[in-house]
C-alpha cells in the first residue's frame, strides 16, 4: 500500500512542485493551503507522514502542531525557511520529527520522509510479545504503546524510538551522534542539537521528576542511557 503524505504549504507553487515530485516516487499525496484546512484533511485521511510548512496565515505551521499532536503521532517534517536554530527547536519541542530548510533538494527530502516511514514500518512488523520494561516504565514495540508506573503515554515516533533504543540496552552510554542515526539513518548530516530537544520533551512525559531522571540519564561529555534498575 502506498504511503500517504499530506502536504501544508501556503504557496501554492511549493505544494505543487513536492507534490507532484512526491506521487511520481509513489506516493499517494494529499494537499492544505493552512494550518486550519490541513488539520480537517488529516482528520478525516489519517497521512502516513506530514510535511508542514512553518510560516503561514491564519494557524501556522507550530499552531497546528499543537492541536495535531493532541490526537495524532503521525511522523511530521518541518518545511522553513528560517535559519534560526531556536525556530527549529520550537518545532521539535512541540513534536516535530524532523526539519529542512528552504530552499531544499527533492532527493533530501525523499531520503528523510523514508526514513521516517520506515522506522514506522519497521515499528509495526516487530512482534507483539517484544515488550521492554524497566522498573515501571514499559514500552510495546508492536503497539508502539508506553505506561508509567501503569499509565499511558503519548509519544512522537522520534520520542518513542529514542527511548526503544535506550530501554533495549539498560546502562549503556549512546552518543547523540548514534542516536541520531537511529533516528535519521545516514541519509544525510543532522544536527546533534536535535536530540537534546527530543530527551527533554521525553523526559516531560515519562519521568516523575524530569529534573532529577528516573530512566534516562545524561552522561556528561559522552551522552544518553537508560540507568540500569541496580542502579536505582
């Protein structure tokens, strides 16, 4: 089955130059001119994948983030043409995946929706039994469900992988390097800086105190782990 992206760019030359760049690589692609209109179609099509511009009239690109991000953890790329890197962490701190930046290369932003959709597949074809638990946090790989201390969680895809990773080996250090090819494969240089964002929004939904972690510890200099339960 094809995979189905929804495309919100207020520019119209813009969403049909990904558009029909995207439908001649396979893609069933669906279009919104606003934050408004885009929220509606992804109500009613449920994409696969969203690629969001940032700057637009009416709701934007953040503003619809944030009611997206309410029912839907659909991979979202970000489309700006802002260069500032705290536009970006906006963005991500409210649950974006990932970014590119205007002007892009359509090979680049292929490789990245890939990547994206098929940590998702990859996600979904994991066996049901593949259950990860550490004291009382427990993450589903095939249900792509998380409970604290019994309770649910609502994780972005990249939150979700992130703390797979980090659960399926308990004490060791990964480097936001690695990390962020987990995320993002090698299909291009991201920036480590995305991964500190990701951490803290994860650490605001799974950790009683996120100031003092229960599960995911900082190692300074080195990077990320998930603190053995001998250690607690």
């Amino acid at each position: 089955m094809k995979a189905t992206i929804l495309i919100i760019d207020d520019h119209l030359s813009v969403r049909t130059l990904v558009a029909d760049y995207l439908a001649e690589q396979g893609y069933r692609v669906l279009t919104a001119s606003d934050g408004d209109e885009g929220l509606m179609v992804a109500r009613r099509a449920r994409p696969d994948l969203v690629l969001l511009d940032v700057m637009m009239p009416g709701l934007d690109g953040l503003g619809f983030l944030q009611a997206y991000r309410r029912d839907f953890s659909a991979p979202v790329i970000l489309l700006t043409a802002r260069v500032e890197e705290t536009d970006k962490v906006v963005g991500l701190e409210l649950g974006a995946d990932d970014y590119v930046t205007k002007p892009f290369s359509m090979k680049e932003l292929v490789a990245r929706i890939r990547a994206q959709l098929r940590r998702a597949a990859v996600a979904q074809r994991l066996p049901a039994d593949e259950v990860l638990q550490l004291d009382g946090l427990t993450l589903n790989r095939a249900t792509r469900m998380v409970t604290v201390d019994g309770q649910p969680v609502n994780l972005t895809p990249s939150e979700f992988t992130l703390l797979a990773v980090l659960m399926a080996a308990p004490g060791r250090v990964f480097s936001r390097e690695q990390l962020l090819e987990q995320l993002q494969g090698n299909t291009y240089e991201g920036v480590e800086r995305t991964i500190d964002v990701h951490i803290r929004n994860l650490r605001k939904k799974i950790e009683p105190d996120p100031g003092q972690p229960r599960f995911v510890e900082t190692v300074f200099g080195a990077g990320y782990r998930c603190r053995p339960p001998g250690e607690r």
